[in-house]
C-alpha cells in the first residue's frame, strides 16, 4: 500500500459513543453475524460469520467538524455502517492495501475542504490493480490544494467507507 495516503477507520472515540447511541441517536442494536462478509468501518476489514456485529449510523463531517470548528452545513450527512458490537482493536499495524479494493467495484471520492464542504467528487471504477486505482484517486484528488480530506464511498450503496486525510 501507499505509505502517502492512509486509509481512516472511525475513531476509538466515536466508536465508544456509537455503541451507545448512534448519530441518529438509536441505542446500539447488536447481532450475531451468521454470514459473515459485512464491511466494518471500525478495523476495516470483512466482518467473518459469528462476529458481534451492529449496523448503526455515522455522520463523519459532524464528528470531524466537532473536533476542528468546521462547520459542514447541509454536508453534514449520516448513513450507515457496520462495526463491532465491542473493541475489536481498530485497525491492524500491519495491514496494507485499501479496504474492499476488488476489482470492477465502483467508488466515489468525495473532496472536502477544511471548512467540511464538499468541493468535488468523482466516481472510480477499480482496476485489476485496485491499490494503484486509489493512489491515482487521491493523488488527483489532493492535486487540488484546498483539499482536507477525501471520503470513499460505495456507489452501489452509498455508504461511507473510509477517509483519507491530505498527506
């Protein structure tokens, strides 16, 4: 993986708060996940069958713009995502790659600005070299200087993936 652009779980402190009440403000409803498969924003990795898992929902820019004084206006959106019911760790030190880079998948790169607004996005279809895919992404994406951050979404589903921050 590019050691120029790290892939972002959602941080231990949001977890913490979102496995007591999520960003629409529902208490955490967890499950026994019988198929496994399911992204976890947490530790950004597949979720594998008996895992304690909970679909809940996340407002990304909220939380960022919290810590910073942005203020993301009507960017501020939430959706959902899955994580462990519990502390699974986060991320492991030694992973590489971006999280769900298979080929053929299609991506949108949503650009940010330091003030949590959105100010471009663009749509990527996954190579057979996904992790060259992404680093061309966000090399182009953070060409722009006015770019904080960029979100990766599904565009299947929309939800949110992961973030990256400028370099």
């Amino acid at each position: 993986m590019s050691s120029t652009y790290q892939p972002r779980p959602i941080t231990p402190t949001a977890l913490k708060e979102l496995r007591v009440r999520d960003d629409a403000g529902r208490p955490m409803s967890p499950y026994v996940d019988e198929e496994g498969g399911s992204p976890l924003r947490c530790c950004l990795r597949l979720s594998v069958v008996d895992d304690r898992i909970a679909l809940v929902s996340y407002a990304p820019l909220r939380r960022w713009a919290a810590r910073t004084g942005a203020e993301p206006g009507a960017y501020d959106e939430q959706g959902p995502v899955f994580i462990h019911a519990h502390d699974c760790g986060g991320r492991a030190p030694d992973s590489t790659g971006y999280p769900w880079a298979r080929p053929g998948a299609l991506r949108a790169f949503r650009r940010y600005d330091d003030r949590g607004r959105i100010i471009g996005g663009r749509m990527v279809e996954l190579t057979e070299d996904a992790d060259a895919s992404f680093d061309r992404a966000f090399t182009e994406a953070f060409a722009d200087p006015d770019t904080a951050q960029v979100h990766v979404r599904a565009v299947e589903f929309g939800c949110y993936h992961f973030r990256v921050d400028r370099p």
